[in-house]
C-alpha cells in the first residue's frame, strides 16, 4: 500500500528531524 509506505518514509523524516533538533538542543544547553 503507498498510504503505508509514505507513513514510513514520513517517520523516517520526523526521526532525522527529532535527532538535529536534540543536537541543537544540547549544543544550546553547553553554550
């Protein structure tokens, strides 16, 4: 099914998304 298949590629995006907004995060939490 496509509608599963982008819902995948969808996670796949937030979790890249989650993971750069974390390494901004600490980086802000050590300035």
């Amino acid at each position: 099914m496509h509608a599963r298949r982008s819902l995948i590629k969808e996670l796949k995006l937030l979790q890249v998304f989650v993971l750069i907004f974390g390494a901004f995060l600490s980086i802000g939490l050590l300035d």
